[in-house]
C-alpha cells in the first residue's frame, strides 16, 4: 500500500515539474458544468540530430618519481 502512494506522490511531482518547465501544457476547453469536462494536452516536441565536429582533446603526461630508497 505504501508503495502505491509512494508511486502516485512521485507521478505527481513530475507531473507538476512538467508543467513548471512548461514541457506540457493543460487547458481545459469544455466547461464541465453537467458532462465532464475535457481538456486538450499540448506536449512539447523534441527533435535530436547529430553533427560531426573537430575538438582538441588534452593530453596528460605523468612524471614517475624516481626510488625515494
């Protein structure tokens, strides 16, 4: 049972988190004066690509001590 309330407390605050970062948007666009209300859900949309680029990448050398006998 605790972990049930756990589940629906956790989708809620994303749920909410979603909504404060504006990734999704509800309006409700019926009244629901005696049916039930609807509402319309506007989700962001996502595109990913890729590109190909040149990077310098440092390099590292490391001096060993010599024997400290």
């Amino acid at each position: 049972m605790r972990a049930l309330l756990v589940l629906v407390g956790l989708a809620a605050v994303i749920l909410v988190a979603l909504m404060f970062f504006g990734i999704i948007n509800i309006d409700q666009t019926r009244p629901g004066v005696v049916q039930a209300p609807t509402f319309k859900a506007d989700v962001a949309k996502v595109r990913m690509g890729t590109e190909e680029k040149t990077v310098t990448v440092p390099t590292m050398d490391i001096d060993k001590p010599g024997n400290a006998n």
